[in-house]
C-alpha cells in the first residue's frame, strides 16, 4: 500500500512539474513524464523500456556518461547539456541533472532535465553574429575602436593599432581615448563626448582633430562617430588626412604666391603702361621739337638761300635738301612710308609731291628729271596701291590717307 501511495505522489509530482522527470533503471526509462517525452516529440509508451542513450546524439553520449558518473558520485555538481536526436530527427538540446535513486527496492538514477533548444540556437545566432561583428570590426579597413561612457577604449582593430603604435592589449579595458587626442582639441572632444550620450545628434559625427600616437607623432584625422544603439557606447573610426592637409596647405602657399606674382604682374603691366604712354608723349613732344626747330631754324635759312640766286646744280640741290625736310617732317609721308613699304625713297618724293598738287612737269624740275621718269614712278606708285586699272585719281587717293 505504502508503495503503491509512493508511485502515486511520483506520478502526480512529475505530470505536474513544469521539467522533464524520469528513472532509468538498468539503463532504460522505467518512468518519465509526458514533459519529458515531448522533448523529442515522443508519447510516454513510446520510451518507456528503452535504453536511455539511445535518444542521446552519438556525439554526445561519452560525454553524457561520464558527467552523469561525476554528478553521481558528488564531483558535479552544476547541470551540464547534450543533444538528443528528436522523433522527426531534429536535433534538440537538454540540459540535465541526475541524482541516485531507488524504485521498486533496486537501484535507480532519477534525470531532472529541461529543454534548451531555443536558448542554444539563440546563444549560437549570437556568437555567429559576434564572429560576423568582430570580422567586419576587424577587416573594415579603417582604424576603428569602441568606448564606454566613462571614455575607457574597450575595443579596437588591426588598423587602430598601427594608427596608434601600440597593441590592443594597451588599450582595451585600460586607456582613455582622451590619451590620443592633442591637448589643443581635448576639451572640446570631451565636450562632444558628454552631450553625445544625452543627445547623439547634438555633437558633430565627422570633424578633425591631431592624433598623438604612442610615439608623439601628430597626424591630422578625420573621426567619423556615433552611438551604438541601446548602449552608452561610442564607435569611432579614424582617417588619417595628414598628406591631405600637406598638399592643401602647400596648395594655399602656392595660391598665395601666384597671388602675389600676379599682383607683381599687374604693377609691372601698370608701370610699363605708364612708361610706354610717356615714350608715346615722349616721341610727339620730339616729333614736335624737331618740326618746330626745322620750321624755326632751318627752312628760313633755305628760304633765304633761294632769295639768292642760286642756279643751276646749287638751286637744284637746295631744292632736293628742302624737299627732302619736308619728307622727313611730313605726316603724310610718315603714314604712306609706315603704309606703303615696299615704296623706294624715289616713289615716295614723287608721291608727295603729287599729293601736294604738283603737275609731272613741276615735279621733274623740282627733282632735276625727265617727265618720262616721273610717268614712270607715277606708274609704280599706282601699282603698288592697287589702282592701275582703276580710274581713281592718284592725288584724291592719296589725300585721302591724311
């Protein structure tokens, strides 16, 4: 009776118990609970009288036996999991407990035991993520480090060592990042370190600052920051920009040379116009003192000269001298000669002297030649301006240049 009443109270206590219950007796399920057997998706009948090890995966079950052993006799005391294969041969994990026990008056080990399946695949999604997490972490390819609230660095890569100069295990857990950052522009990252964590879009994600590694180089940085959701944890990584600001800063020097060459330039230009101006004022005032002094000192002296009969070779030769000034001093001749090049010093006597009015036979004796000779500069003349087979008077032509 006593007995009977015993396998009741076990019955009712294990079909109520939120575990897996069950006695294993020779080595096979001599009882457990309907919680149990669902486990692998079994009924009770199914698994009472058969040995126990044989649900437990092949992988396991050496190692099921000998931490069952070490709990049994005392050496264990903490639960310890394995996989069974279920009814529809899914894998399932357990977690168990064993203790010694007597049923019917024989030997008996009485399994405690809970299903942990979702807990394992959870903790396995978790370490594969971590294992994703601290690749990415570690093959991002910029120096990268985490910190806490308290600016202890707790993590950093491959990258942010080499930035650095010193190993990870200089770092992680044991150094502020306040250590790398230059004295000018510590206050000021603190400062956006604090209202970061009351407010992340109250501080700046990307900004520069100087970078003192392990061995007090300074580079410049470029910080790209932010906060890790749900956490008071920062994630930084790091670009160093130091050739970057190398090559503008000697672009701003070389803008501001070529500024001041420029500014040099422009004086210079400046300068030159003002002295070219004056060579120009210069050359008229000259053009003017020469005109000036010939009609003032030179051509009354000529005048002169002719008022006293003169004949012959010396009247001829005052008359080439004073026509010869005139050509000098003429603007007409100036322009035609600056015009017309290819004119020779005979062409352009005789082009002037048609210009002022002159007839072929005035011309000849003003110059001591032949009327045939001056047809035949009259000739050359208008070839060379492009009217020998126009009908455009010489003379109106010519005056037309003034």
């Amino acid at each position: 009776m006593a007995s009977q009443d015993s396998d009741n109270m076990l019955s009712t206590l294990s079909e109520k118990s939120l575990s897996g219950i069950y006695l294993i007796q020779d080595g096979k399920f001599c009882f457990i609970n309907s919680t149990a057997a669902s486990y692998g998706y079994y009924k009770v009948d199914e698994l009472i009288g058969i040995k126990s090890d044989s649900v437990v995966h092949s992988e396991d079950r050496e190692m099921v036996t000998a931490n069952a052993k070490s709990m049994l006799h005392g050496k264990r005391q903490a639960p310890y999991w394995f996989r069974i294969i279920a009814k529809n041969g899914q894998t399932r994990w357990i977690m168990e407990t064993v203790t010694p026990f007597s049923f019917n008056g024989k030997p008996a080990l009485l399994g405690n035991a809970m299903d942990i399946t979702d807990r394992m695949e959870a903790e396995e999604l978790l370490r594969k993520s971590e294992i994703l997490y601290r690749t990415l972490f570690e093959t991002t390819g910029t120096a990268t480090i985490i910190v806490e609230e308290d600016t202890t660095v707790t993590l950093v890569n491959t990258e942010f060592e080499q930035l650095s100069g010193a190993p990870k295990d200089y770092w992680e857990g044991k150094r502020s990042w306040k250590e790398f950052v230059h004295k000018k522009d510590r206050e000021r990252m603190v400062g956006y370190h604090q209202s970061r964590r009351v407010d992340p879009d109250s501080a700046p994600r990307n900004y520069e600052f100087s970078f003192v590694d392990k061995q007090g180089n300074v580079r410049e940085v470029l910080i790209t920051i932010s906060m890790i959701p749900g956490t008071k944890k920062s994630l930084a990584s790091f670009a160093d920009v130091t050739e970057r600001e190398k090559t503008e800063e000697s672009l701003r020097k070389r803008e501001k040379e070529l500024k001041d060459k420029t500014h040099e330039l422009e004086e210079l230009n400046a300068a030159l116009r003002v002295l070219l101006k004056r060579r120009e004022e210069d050359k008229v005032e000259l053009e003017n003192t020469v005109i000036s002094g010939l009609s003032k000192l030179v051509m009354p002296y000529i005048e002169k000269m002719r008022k006293s009969n003169l004949k012959g070779s010396e009247l001829v030769c005052l008359n080439i001298i004073e026509s010869n000034l005139k050509d000098i001093t003429s603007p007409f001749m100036h322009k035609l000669s600056s015009q017309f090049s290819s004119f020779t010093p005979r062409e352009l006597q005789v082009a002037n002297l048609i210009n002022e009015g002159k007839t072929t036979k005035e011309i000849a004796d003003f110059m001591n030649i032949c009327p045939a000779t001056v047809e035949i500069h009259r000739h050359h003349v208008r070839e060379k301006l492009g009217l020998t087979k126009k009908k455009t008077n010489l003379r109106t032509y010519l005056t037309s240049l003034k």
